[in-house]
C-alpha cells in the first residue's frame, strides 16, 4: 500500500496548518490495521537501509519537528529506531551548550548529517533556530530572517552530496497535546517530562503555529520537501511516516554492490575446507 505521500507540501505554496486536519486517519479504520502496516512497512525499511548501508553511495536524513508531546519520541521509538542501528543514528538537539552558541548555528548540525551508506534522524534540528529562537526573541529578527536562505543553501549543499532530506512536523491539535499533557501527569513513569515551559508555549501557540507556516513555507525544495504529518492519532502518525520513509528509500534504489571476487574459487576454497574438516573426523 502507498501512502502518505499526500502529506507533502508542495514547494512554493503557502501553508497554513490550521487547514490541515490533525485526526486524519488516511485508509485506515482503526489502529490494528494500521500497525499491523507499520509493523510490515518497518521490516522493509529495515531491508532497504541494509542495502544503503552496503552500497556506501547515498545516504538518508530525517528532520523531526513538533509541538510538545506531539510524539517524535513514539516516532522513533516505534519506526525510525527500528533500523539497524550500524547504520543510523538519532540526533537530540537540545537548548545550545556555551560551545556551541559560540559557534554558527549550523555548527553542532553539519557534525551529525549523515554520511555515505547512513541515516541521520533528528530530533528537532536547525529549524529550532528559526522557531523558538524567533518566538522567544532570542536573537534579533535581522538575524533569524537571514537563517531561511542560509537554511536553503545547507540542505542544498548536503542534497548535492548525495543526502536524501525528508522533513516532518507533526501535526496535533491543542486538546490533543492538552490531554498528553494529563496523561503525564497521571502516570508516574512520565512525571521526568513535566516542565512548566511547555504550559508556557501553550500560551505562544499561535506565535508558534506562524514561525512554523514561516518556516514551512520558505524552506522547503524538491530536494528537502516539508511533511505535514496528522498526528492525533498515533497509530496514523507512525504508519505515514513508515511509509514516507519507505517510499523515499525504494525512491533512492540502493544497489548490493557487484561481486569482484571469483565465486568459482572462493567455492572451491570452502569444499577443501570441508573436506579436510570431514578428513579428521
Ligand atoms: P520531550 O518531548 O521529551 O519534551 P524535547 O525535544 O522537547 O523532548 P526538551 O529537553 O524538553 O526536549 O527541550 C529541548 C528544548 O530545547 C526545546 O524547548 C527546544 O525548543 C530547545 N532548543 C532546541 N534547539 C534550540 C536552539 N537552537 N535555541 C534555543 N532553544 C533550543
Ligand atoms: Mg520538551
């Protein structure tokens, strides 16, 4: 089955993510048939990344962006950590360390793209710098509105490079991440991600929701294209993204590279062993 695809926003257009339905459920009636897809979908992820891994000639990054409790945990969790991990990694970007902030703001993100043969996901990324950093007005907007067209010529340089970039943001509603929130606070395996700052963003929800549409909307290619990825519902949230990523990397095709050894004389080799092996018995 293919889909997901129709989550794409189309390069050049606006978006606006108040017109987009955050409790899609796409063909899916309910959440067994839709992880019973996820759970196939990964095994051939799993398959494609091997091949990827082996080929050593393209390789795949996954930007995750979201509200609060808008699931890129669950996300990796359930798909994207599903793949060998010889061959992908997970990228936290968190509140910039002194080291860091001393630095550009693509410094700490170019360490962690993606070289030949891998996957890089990241949880939140780059983007953070045209998001928070504008909402919470950390740096002057002069400085921040150049980051759009800085932003481009990055994914840009990495897409020249042979990276494949798929974007996500993930798409809840306010009384859905309302009730995340309660969730949390009645199980007590989930009090460690409490924190007054995400009530505090509750209140920038539409200065967010803008940054985001910004964002969305100007940096977003051919090369590096934007999902808007329904997210209520997290069965369909995982399910798309499986799918997405599926596609991307049947897109990219990797090869097994061809057999430079003789066969002949490595088959060879291995019935001598054999039978000096069956010789000692
Ligand atoms: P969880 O879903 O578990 O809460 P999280 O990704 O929100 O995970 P936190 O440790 O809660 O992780 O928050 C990280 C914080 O770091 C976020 O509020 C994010 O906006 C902030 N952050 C990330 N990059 C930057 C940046 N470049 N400048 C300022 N803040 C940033
Ligand atoms: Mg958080």
């Amino acid at each position: 089955m293919n889909f997901g695809r129709e989550h794409v926003i189309e390069p050049g257009s606006n978006v606006r993510l108040s017109k987009i339905k955050s409790q899609q459920t796409g063909p899916f009636e309910g959440k067994d048939a839709a992880r019973e897809f996820t759970a196939e979908t990964n095994d051939q992820i799993r398959d494609l990344q091997y091949r990827l891994f082996v080929e050593q000639k393209q390789s795949l990054l996954v930007v995750l962006q979201a509200p609060d409790a808008a699931g890129k945990d669950g996300l990796i969790r359930k798909v994207l950590g599903r793949m060998n991990p010889q061959g992908c990694r997970t990228y936290p970007f968190k509140v910039p360390t002194k080291e860091e902030l001393a630095h550009d703001f693509l410094w700490r993100i170019h360490k962690c793209t993606p070289g030949k043969g891998h996957v890089s996901v990241f949880n939140r990324s780059h983007y953070e710098d045209v998001l928070i950093v504008r909402v919470e007005d950390l740096v002057p907007k002069k400085v921040w509105d150049r980051r759009f067209e800085i932003i481009n010529h990055f994914e840009e340089n990495l897409a020249c490079a042979g990276t494949r970039i798929l974007k996500f943001y993930l798409h809840i509603s306010l009384e859905e991440q309302l009730e995340r929130f309660k969730k949390r606070l009645d199980n007590p395996e989930k009090h460690w991600k409490l924190n007054t700052g995400d009530y505090a963003a509750r209140d920038k929800w539409n200065a967010y929701r803008e940054a985001y549409e910004d964002a969305i909307t100007k940096c977003n290619s051919k090369d590096a294209p934007w999902f808007v990825i329904p997210a209520d519902h997290k069965w369909y949230r995982d399910a798309a993204v499986a799918g997405i990523v599926r596609d991307t990397l049947e897109e990219m095709d990797p090869k097994m590279p061809p057999v430079e050894e003789d066969l002949d004389e490595i088959r060879a080799l291995y019935e001598r062993e054999l039978a000096e092996l069956e010789g000692k018995k």
